[in-house]
C-alpha cells in the first residue's frame, strides 16, 4: 500500500502534506518552499515544466506557458472569455463543450494541466518519503480539496485531474473546511465558526458548527470567479492604460473592456503582471510602494507609478465588496446573525490584505484568526481528512454540505429541486417520471444545478438517456430517478421501472466534463509521454538541488561577511574558487543541459566542503540546511 | 389519475448481507455479526432517529441523535470496507441526512408525518405526475383574502403599466400584504396547537388520531396556499423595482 496525501490545488499556488505522528505538516522542496505555483510550460521539443521552472519560463515564454488553469475546470468556452482576454495561452473550444487550452501545437483540457500540477505534488511528496529512508515511498491516493463552492463538474474535473496524474482521489473536500480541521486541531473547543477564504481564484464563505469532534458545515457560498487574480487584472489593466498613454485619469474606460493586448503582447502582461503582483504585496506590509517595471523588450520604456495603500483600497474595494452578499446569503441560510458567530478564520493568500481583514472583522463583529499560514491551512487540513480516511480514526467527522441545489428541468423549462442547497451531504433525492406514449422505452432528462427558476438560468451538468423502459401505455410505467450526492459532492444517478422492478440503464452525457472513455484516453496519451517528461523531471531535479546548494552557499558567505569572519574562515584562494563555481553554476542553470547543472553543481560541493566543515564547528550548523551537509 | 403512493411502510424485519441474520428494521448494524445493514426501504425518520411519532422535538436532542449516528455509519469510516458495507453506509447516512433536514423543520415534519401516516401528500408542488393539480384549487378559508388580493393586484398591475409612481405602488403592495401576514401567522400558531394536540394522542381512537392528521394536512395546504400569495406579492414588488419595464423572463 501506497502513501497517502492531502493536497490543494490552487489558482496560484499549490501545496502537498501529510500526517506524521498525529501533526499534518505541509511538504517542502529543498530550499524550504512548500508552494508550487499552478504554472505549466511546455518546451519546444514538448518537455514540460511545472512550479517555479514554469513560471521562470513565463517571461521567456509566456504564449507556451498555462497559468490559473482551475479557473476552467469543468467551465465551458462561454464561461471564460472574459478571463481569456489578457491570458498569454491560447483558450478555445466549442460552444457548449470543454475548454481547450493551446500550447504550441498541442492542445490540453484543463483536468490535464491541473494533472501536470498533481504529478509535480506527487513527485515532490514521493521525494520527501524517499529521503526519509522509506522503503515503499510511492503517492498513490491523495484527498484532493476544492472550492466550497464548486458545482458538479469542477469537482468531477478535479477528479478527472487526479486520476490522470496517477492519483486514486480518496475524497474531494471543500477548502474552507479542510481548513477549520486544520484549527479544530489545536482547539478542541466547541462553537460556530465562519471560515472566510480568498484566494488567487476563488472566494468561498463556510459557516460550521463544531461539536464533540463534529465538524458540520451549516451552510456555504461563494464566488468561484473572485480573487487574487482579479485584483491584479486591475492593476494590470490600469499599468496598460496608463501605458496607452491615457495616463490622466488612472484607469481609462477603455481597460475596463479587459481585451486590449499591450503593444508587448504576452510578455509584457507577465512583466506588468509580476511588477503589481509586487506591489500588492508591499502594501499588506507598507503603506506606500510602486509598481516599478524595467524597461526590457516587452516594455521599452519601462514604468513607475507610486501607488498607496489608501489607492490601492479604492481600486479592489468593489472586488472586496462582492464577497459581502456570499457571506450574509450564508449567514441566512444558517439562520445566524453576525453576532453568533464565535471564530472568524482566514484563508488564502488575499486574505493578507489588510482592506480584507478589515472588512471581515468589520462583518463579523470580531477579529479574524490567522494564526495558520493562510496558504498552509488548506493543505493542512486536507492531509487530516486523508488521515482519517486510511486509519478510520474517529475523533473528527466533517460533514460538509451541497452549495447548490440540484434539479431537473420539467414542462416549459423551470426547474425541479431535487435536492436543495445547503444539504448534508450524502445526499439523495428521488423523483417519478412516466412515458407520455404508448410504448415508449426511452425518457430524456436534462440535469441542472443553480437556484433560479429557469433551467435556462442554470448550470447544466448532464442530459441522461433512461434506456429499457418496458413497453406500456403512456402513463403507466413508473420511473423512480434516484440522485445520489456522495460525500465528494458529486453526483450519480440510477433509475428504476417500479412496476416491474427493472433497472434502467442511464447515458450520462456531461454538460461540460470529461466522459469515462476521453479521461481513459487521456491516461493513455500521458504515458506515451512519459519518456520526455521524464527528462524533463530530472532537468528540473537537477536545477532544485543546485538551487538548494547556491542557496545554502550564499547563505553562509553572506553570514560571513556580516560577522567579519571571512579572514579566519577562508583559506587562501578559497573564496575566489567559490565565488567562480557560483558564478559558473549560475551561469548552465539558464540552459537545458542536466549534466551541465550536475558536474558544476558537484563542483560547487566540492569547493565549499571546507568551508561547510569550518562554519559547522562555529555551530552555524543550521545555516547549511541540512540537505548540503549530508552531501558534503 | 393519480398513481398509487410509493410503499412507505417499511418491512417488518431486514436481512443482514454478511450473515444472513434477521434483524429488526430500525437497527442499523446486525445484531448478529455487528456490521452495518443495508438500508431496504426504510420510510420512517422517527424511527431511523430513535425517536417516537411525535411533533414537539427537542431540537438539541435531535442534532445529538444525528452526530452520534453520522459517527456510526458515514462513509468516512467504511473507506476500508467491502463494497456491499460502503454502499450501505453511503445510504444510511444519506438517509440520516435526509431525515435529520425533514424533522428539523416544524413544517417538513408534518408532511413527512403525514406521509407516514398514509395521507396524501399536502405540497402543491408535487410533481410527481406533472398534472399540476392543487394550485387552481382557493381553500374555502382563504376564499375572501384571495379574492381581494386579486382585485388590488390587477389593479396595481394596470397602474404600473400606464406608469403611475412606483413608490405608492410599493406602499400599495404593503398594504395588501399584511392581511395575508396575519394569516399566515395564525396558522404558524394553528399548526403548533394540533401538533401539541397529536403529542397527547397517543393511546387516543384511531378516528380522533385521524381527525388531527385531516387538520394538520388542511393546515399545511392553507399555508403552501399563502405563501404562493406572498410569493405573488414580492413578485410584483421586484417587477417595480424595474423601474416599470416588463420584468425580463420571456424565457418558455
């Protein structure tokens, strides 16, 4: 039996963990990072990159670079275009169907790019068992988390995802959720907690109970079209009409349309993009920073604009705002007021923000725990579920709820709920159909999940085909359709002639998903594949260990250089080999050669070998990391 | 025209897939080999929940009752189990869900009470035949506040197209709203007289039992009659706040 993880998969970022010891604690690379950024890029020779080589290659190659990719899952070509305008990579696909995302001469589904991000996890969770000495480090099955306010088909996509990437999905949790596990650890108290989760994509608002271990989510809204992302399409857009030169007023009208390439194209949107993404995260600390972006091709003449906090809340404060409806609608459902509310937590990266915080703690008439990494708590709490779920612990039980009612579209096209939002799930609904003919054996039903009146209005997920009806006169067969939502949040269907007691067979068309034969395709194709990622993997094995070593080497020469100890440390000659192995490391690190970055990594050990054993007698022992000592 | 309701009344024993051993149907694991039972066709939530056929329900022990079953059979702790206990615990707890959302509300609790009882169901938006009936049909008690309703909604109706003020139509609209409040509040108090009612009738003749169940069901098609009122009311309203255009649904 294979190792079990948790993992969240984000907008931005993603991250693995697991349990050790009865204390979830999240995975990470060499250099201490434990995020990989949700970024994709494929070579020329159709090597694929994922994590930080990805998003290096975002600005040497953005139009062959995918980021945000959940944004499309389970979405359908109508859905996104509005996101699509200022993305570098192609998105396209037929009306009504999935989302085809282009790259190079390629084409991807969003499931697989989100699966090139699972396998990173994989593999660097794979790595950590290895190192750890274990015989039998294989990931094979992960709880995988999802916005609470996913429908159907994001989670069936997410699903798809992990199945492709070689993962047996154990179960797909809600983010806010998992993260109220990852606090109910420390505190076994009982009471009613709102968890407030902002991240790069996606705003979700939870509203639990927790009792004797019983985690019970009373109700859950959202938006899975509001984040980090969002903010900074703003403060791109703005950068872009002041660069149009339209400066005056700010933003011009003309950005708000969201569609208007820059005179640099892509990559001047990944150096615009970077240089405010900056500059959003000055001020969750500062009060005044500036978007500073060189001048290089993309962006001939650069560009500056001093910006304030105070700025800076005026432009996101409607985005922020937004989140406010979510958050009451789900205090309603519950049927609570701002002043039951016990525990506010935050989630999410956007969350460091100091306008969010306030605006929470301002909602909820108390200020917001954050004591967990708000990137971490996720994950975190992922790998508990995942705990729970191999050991059958049972001191926490989590119940999470359907965000949206489900339902069936009925004579001139309203919708029938089925099951109503806000239910505990598992959950199931039956409803009774007939035939309308004599002797008809077929009967078509079209499945929808939204809480407007009009199946126009909401989401389709699927039509179903009910085959096998026995032959009778109109009327007279009766179809019971039972609707299953398991504890995923995902829904089955079966049906059965009650008369007779004959089950029917049901085709499942999705709406906007993956049918069984496309994913067993897929799975096929990766592995032809396999071979150059595989090269690809070790390219980027090779880089993260050199990183690591230039890491933990200018960590000690700079300690040096603070304590004026260079003298008694370095040998004669040694520090200008030193500096020469670095600058040469450096220097085969921007190419694509793996032995290249190895032999000069392996020169980089060697030269410093001396230098760790002195500074690991002067007790910096810590300053080396742990990983290059044992190499030395 | 109506077909015959779906048997709701369970079997009077379950048979345990594992060991073959017969078990009483408001167990949820064989009292033989102690795994968990296979749902069948359960119909009664009182029972799943232990509890008896009453009305007045102490909520908090209702919410204990759940947590402690949603602790014995949810899928979370059948992860290991073989495929006919996964499935069994997949429908327990769906069913324990459904059951615990069903008795939590006052309401739904009558009508799953009626249910089990063997009355006909008491929702106008039953459409399991998609016939649609009971919505045409004014309970007699209601006959002079609908009739009334009708009246001033035409009239507002007319108004707002030849483009009197919104605002006095809203006022309006108020207006003829609180009639139709105050019935609905004095059924919220009938409803809980004849559940308290039922509570004591325990031992009571079948007739007398019946007669409350008969009040209860009219009660309920009263109340699902007011609140389409309403409903048509704060329709109305939102078609003003369009600022006297038609509201947009020309979809169907």
């Amino acid at each position: 039996m294979g190792k079990v993880v948790g993992i969240d998969l984000g907008t931005t970022n993603s991250l693995v963990a697991y349990v050790d010891e009865g204390r979830p604690v999240v995975m990470r690379d060499e250099s201490g990072d434990a995020l990989v950024p949700s970024v994709v890029s494929l070579d020329e020779d159709g090597t694929i990159f994922v994590g930080r080589e990805a998003q290096r290659r975002l600005l040497a190659a953005p139009s062959r670079s995918v980021y945000s990719v959940k944004r499309f899952m389970g979405r359908g070509i109508d859905d996104v275009r509005g996101d699509a305008g200022l993305l570098p990579f192609r998105v396209s696909g037929e009306a009504g169907g999935v989302v085809r995302i282009g790259v190079g001469d390629r084409e991807f589904t969003p499931p697989e790019i989100s699966a090139f991000v699972l396998r990173e996890l994989k593999h660097r969770a794979e790595e950590h068992f290895r190192k750890q000495g274990e015989f039998d480090f294989e990931v094979d099955r992960a709880v995988i988390t999802v916005p609470a306010y996913f429908n159907d088909a994001q989670r069936t996509a997410t699903r798809d995802a992990g199945r492709l990437a070689g993962l047996e999905v154990l179960r797909i949790i809600n983010e806010p959720t998992a993260a109220s596990l990852a606090y109910g650890l420390d505190k076994r108290n009982r009471g009613t907690i709102a968890v407030y989760d902002l991240g790069g994509g996606t705003f979700d608002i939870s509203i639990l109970k927790v009792e004797d271990g019983v985690f019970q989510v009373l109700s859950t809204n959202g938006d899975t079209h509001l984040g980090g992302d969002d903010i900074d399409r703003l403060l791109v857009e703005m950068v872009i009409s002041d660069l149009a030169g339209s400066g005056a007023g700010g933003r011009g009208a003309g950005a708000a349309e969201g569609q208007m390439p820059p005179e640099g194209g892509p990559a001047a949107i990944e150096v615009i993009r970077r240089a405010v993404i900056q500059a959003k995260w000055d001020l969750s600390d500062v009060e005044e920073t500036e978007i500073r972006v060189e001048p290089s091709p993309a962006v001939r003449a650069g560009y500056r604009r001093r910006i304030t906090r105070a700025d800076f809340e005026r432009i996101i404060r409607p985005l922020v705002d937004r989140t406010l409806e979510p958050c009451r609608q789900a205090l309603a459902d519950a049927g609570l007021e701002p002043k039951d509310i016990d525990e506010a937590v935050l989630v999410g990266g956007s969350t460091r923000i100091p306008l969010v915080r306030r605006v929470v703690e301002e909602l909820f008439e108390r200020k917001p725990h954050s004591e967990i990494n708000p990137d971490e708590v996720v994950a975190l709490g992922a790998a508990v579920q995942a705990d729970i779920l191999v050991s059958g612990r049972r001191e926490m039980l989590l119940l999470d709820v359907t965000p949206l009612s489900l339902g069936i579209e009925t004579m001139g096209g309203v919708v029938s709920k089925i099951i109503v939002r806000n239910s505990t799930i598992p959950a199931s609904g039956r409803e009774m159909f007939t035939t309308g003919v004599d002797n008809q054996t077929g009967v078509d039903i079209h499945v929808l999940q939204g809480e407007r009146e009009l199946a126009a209005d909401c989401r389709s997920l699927a039509h179903l085909h009910l085959r096998g009806i026995p032959p009778m006169v109109a009327g007279l067969p009766r179809i019971e359709v039972r609707f299953q939502i398991d504890a995923n949040g995902i829904l089955s269907v079966a049906a059965r002639e009650l008369r007779t007691g004959i089950e029917q067979t049901i085709e499942v068309k999705p709406s906007y998903g993956l049918t069984d034969q496309e994913v067993e395709r897929m799975l096929i194709e990766s592995f032809e594949h396999a071979e150059a990622d595989f090269e690809a993997r070790l390219l980027i094995d090779a880089r993260n260990e050199a990183e690591s070593v230039i890491h933990a080497t200018e960590k000690v020469l700079r300690r040096a250089d603070l304590d004026g100890v260079a003298s008694e440390l370095f040998e004669p000659g040694e520090r200008e080999r030193i500096d020469a192995a670095l600058a040469g490391l450096k220097f085969v690190m921007a190419g694509t050669s793996r032995q290249a970055v190895h032999d000069w990594t392996h020169a980089l050990n060697n030269v410093t070998r001396h230098l760790a054993e002195v500074t690991m007698n002067r007790t910096v022992r810590e300053a080396l990391a742990g990983k290059n000592v044992k190499d030395v | 025209m109506t077909p015959d309701p779906i048997p709701l009344r369970s079997p009077s024993t379950l048979e345990c897939r594992n060991c073959g051993a017969g078990a009483p149907v408001d167990e949820h694991f064989c009292p033989q080999c102690s795994r968990i039972l296979a749902l069948g066709r359960h119909g009664d939530y009182f029972s799943f929940l232990g509890l008896p056929r009453k009305l007045v329900i102490d909520s908090n022990d209702l919410e204990r009752r759940f947590r402690d079953l949603s602790r014995k059979f949810h899928p979370d702790y059948f992860y290991n189990a073989a495929p006919t206990e996964r499935l069994a615990s997949l429908e327990r707890s769906s069913y324990l869900n459904d059951a615990y959302r069903a008795l939590k509300n006052p309401v739904s609790r009558v009508e799953h009470l009626l249910a089990i009882e063997g009355l006909p169901s008491a929702r106008s938006e039953d459409a399991s035949t998609g016939s649609g009936q009971a919505a045409g049909k004014v309970p007699p008690s209601l006959l002079e506040e609908v009739f009334a309703l009708n009246e001033e909604l035409d009239e507002i109706r007319e108004l707002r197209e030849s483009g009197e003020d919104p605002d006095k139509l809203r006022a309006r609209l108020e207006r003829a709203r609180a009639p139709i409040d105050v019935k609905r509040d004095e059924h919220e108090r009938q409803l809980q007289e004849l559940s308290v009612r039922w509570d004591s009738q325990e031992h009571a003749a079948v007739a007398e039992k019946r007669a409350t169940l008969d009040a209860l069901r009219e009660r309920l098609l009263e109340r699902n009659y007011i609140n389409n009122l309403l409903a048509t009311i704060e329709r109305e309203v939102a078609s003003l706040a369009g600022s006297g255009q038609p509201a947009a649904g020309s979809h169907g």
